[in-house]
C-alpha cells in the first residue's frame, strides 16, 4: 500500500494558501483569524475523507474512523510562527490525513484504530504546547490564566474571541492507557539528512533545553577620562562568555550539543559611557540528560570565572529547564521495517527542536521520522521538502503505522 501523493500536496497546498504571507510562507499563530480558518478547513477534510472529526477542549483536532483502544495516535500541529514555512508540523497532519484515507479506501482491519490529531499551540504563540501538555494531563489552571501572546494578549481571551473557554482546557486529557504509540511526521528543520544525501531520519531523543538569563554588573564610567584598565566593563564579561560558552560546547559537549547567546542587553546603552550592567540569555541544548546537566554546571562556574577574571559580578537565573526525552524502541523499530521495507537509508539522529511528540513521550511510546529540510532552513518561507521526500516519509509513516496497528 502507498500514499496518493498528488492528493496529499493538494492538501498541502490549500492549507498552505491559509495564512499565506507576501514572502509566500505562512503565519497561523495559535488562535489567530488564520488558524481558525484552517481548523475548520482541517476539520472539513477529516469529515470529506468520510472520518469523524472531533474538536477537545484544548481546541486539538482529531479524526478517526474506527472505534476502539488503545489507538495508534499520529500527528503533529498545524499552527506555525509568524512568516514561518509550509512544511512544518502541517507535513505531518497531512501525511497522516492521506494515510487514514489509504487505509480506509483498502478497507485494512487493523487491531489499534489509527487516529489523527493536530496539537495546539506547538509553535507558542502562548507559551507551546498547550494543546499536548492539556491531552497528558500536565496542564494547570494557573498556567492557563498566565498564558500570553507577545503583544500580552491572554489565551483566555483569545479563546473567549472564539467562543471557546481556556479553563476548560485539562478537560483534554486522555488516559495514556488509550494510546498505544505516538507518531509524528515532521522535516528536520536542518541540514544533516540533506547534506548525506539520506530520506529518512529517524529520532532517538529529543533534546532538553537549559535556558539562563544572566546578568553581569560592573559599573558606568566616562568612556573619555575613565583609563582602559580601571575600568569595570559588564560587557567584556559577557563577551567572554559568549566565546567560551562556545568553546565549551565545541570541547566538552556531544556533536549534538548547542550553546546559543540569543539576547544581549546593555545598560546605560549608551555610546559615551561604559556598560554597567549586561544581560543575556544563554540557552543549551542537548540529547543526554546527564551531559546536559554537566554543561548546565561548567556554564555556571564559566560565568562565575569570566566574573572574577573582569571584576564584575555575575546573577544567574534560570528561564527554563526541559529535560531530553529519549523516543520509543518499539517505535524506531517500526519506523525502521517500514523504511527498510521501502529500500530506504535511514539515519538515527536526535531532534534539535521542541516537538509534541516530546510531551505525548513523557506518558505513552512515542516516535518520530525526519524527512529532509532543503539547505537544513526552517520557521521562515524558504522552507522546503522536495516531492520525492514528502511522498517517502508519508509512505515510511503509512507502512510504520500498519505495523504498530496489527501488534
Ligand atoms: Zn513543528
């Protein structure tokens, strides 16, 4: 059995045109006029392909058309970024939609129902992953009335706009015992699949991310009369840190490790007068917990050195602190037949990125296949998977899913 291509980037297409922005990407933030239009034409094509669609009170969109459990959910979101691609997440709902109306028009008894499902929020136009944290239970009601957009927009009145009530959300939640596996179909967001020629990645770990906000203090001084060597230059401090945040990744950590200094912040910030105090975010990631942690600790004493070293002082806070969640081995095995059935290469590698299947990871078996990202570009317009890669990831994902129904 093989998926319909054409249909399948019909459906791409369309949903592409939704949103669609002068630069030919998508912005579809959770929640905007543009993602509601494309829920209800996603809830449209569930309902053409003869399934029944069903909306939770998280605002996630399943389809099914076999009774039953546990299920073989599969899926991914539909929401992106501002300006963000074609590609990501809708891929994988997509993929899915053509793999239930294969399935159905074969007429295919399977042991677990496939059922399809389009997460919200994963992208976190309020924060991300409301949708699949509200579905594994983790969801609390404090962190409902917290959640806000950039523009402080809460997601209880975005909600509210559409007649839909954000406290209702835990609602959501399904016993894990009703799912038997999860699986998302989602392009690499970068470069490695394409660069080794190889169609089909297949997840090991999705990466846990450290994220710090740290601050250094020295103190403002005339950048005229004030001698280079009295001075107590917050940024140099910063600066170093944010070469030896590199060398340290480089040194210390794994070829997946990723040191990022994404924000920097002066103050006074002004021409005349230097820094007294500099900000910025210092985020790791990485797909071993314990490496993780240990890069966490060397940053710490890094920036407490580089405090000392410039005489400034240094405060650390932490933003963030996601664990890495190792995907399912029955799961890869699956992913593996179905790619090693069709003659496909197959490279294991981690997911760089947040993904739902992270959230569902923590509470049932769950896995995820790559296909590759053309010049590894993601969340901007020039995103981009080739025919031949949609169609043999939907074909890895159509061949996974029968193996993980029939067990
Ligand atoms: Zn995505």
């Amino acid at each position: 059995m093989r998926i319909n291509l054409a249909r399948l980037k019909r459906d791409l297409e369309e949903l592409g045109c939704i949103g669609r922005t002068p630069q030919g990407g998508v912005s579809r933030p959770s929640f905007s006029d543009a993602d509601m239009q494309a829920r209800r034409w996603l809830v449209d094509r569930i309902s053409a392909a003869g399934m029944v669609a069903r909306v939770d009170a998280a605002g996630n969109i399943f389809g099914r058309w076999q009774s039953g459990s546990p299920v073989v959910l599969v899926g991914s979101h539909i929401d992106s970024v501002p300006n963000g691609g074609r590609f990501d997440g809708a891929l994988g709902v997509l993929a899915v939609l053509e793999c239930l109306r294969r399935v159905k028009e074969e007429g295919v008894r399977l042991r677990h129902p496939l059922e399809l499902v389009a997460f919200t929020d994963e992208e976190g136009a309020f924060g991300g992953f409301f949708g699949s944290y509200a579905f594994t239970g983790v969801l609390r009601a404090e962190d409902i009335q917290q959640a806000k957009d950039s523009k402080g927009l809460r997601i209880v009145d975005a909600m509210a706009r559409h007649g839909m009530d954000a406290m209702q959300a835990p609602a959501a939640y399904r016993d894990p015992k009703d799912i038997r596996a999860y699986v998302e179909l989602h392009i690499e967001q970068g470069p490695v699949l394409e660069a080794r020629q190889i169609p089909i990645g297949i997840v090991d770990a999705i990466v846990g991310i450290h994220r710090y906000g740290i601050t250094f203090r020295g103190r403002a001084d005339h950048a005229g009369p004030t001698p280079m060597p009295d001075r107590k230059d917050a940024l140099l401090g910063a600066s170093d840190l944010v070469l030896k945040g590199r060398e340290l990744a480089l040194k210390a950590g794994s070829p997946a490790s990723r040191i990022t200094v994404g924000v920097v912040q002066l103050k006074p910030g002004v021409a005349n007068i230097v820094p007294a105090e500099a900000y910025l975010t210092y985020e790791i990631r990485e797909q071993s917990a314990g490496l993780l942690r240990l890069l966490a600790e060397k940053s710490q004493a890094l920036a407490a050195d580089i405090a000392r070293t410039w005489e400034l002082e240094v405060f650390v806070e932490t933003i963030l602190q996601i664990d890495p969640v190792p995907l399912a081995e029955e799961v890869k095995a699956a992913i593996a037949a179905a790619a090693q059935e069709m003659g496909l290469q197959q490279l294991r590698m981690p997911a760089m990125a947040g993904h739902d299947a992270q959230v569902v990871g923590r509470v049932a078996p769950a896995g995820m296949i790559f296909v590759p990202s053309k010049d590894g570009r993601s969340h901007s317009p020039l995103e981009f998977t080739a025919d031949e890669d949609v169609e043999r990831g939907a074909n890895v994902l159509l061949l996974a899913l029968l193996k993980l129904a029939a067990e």
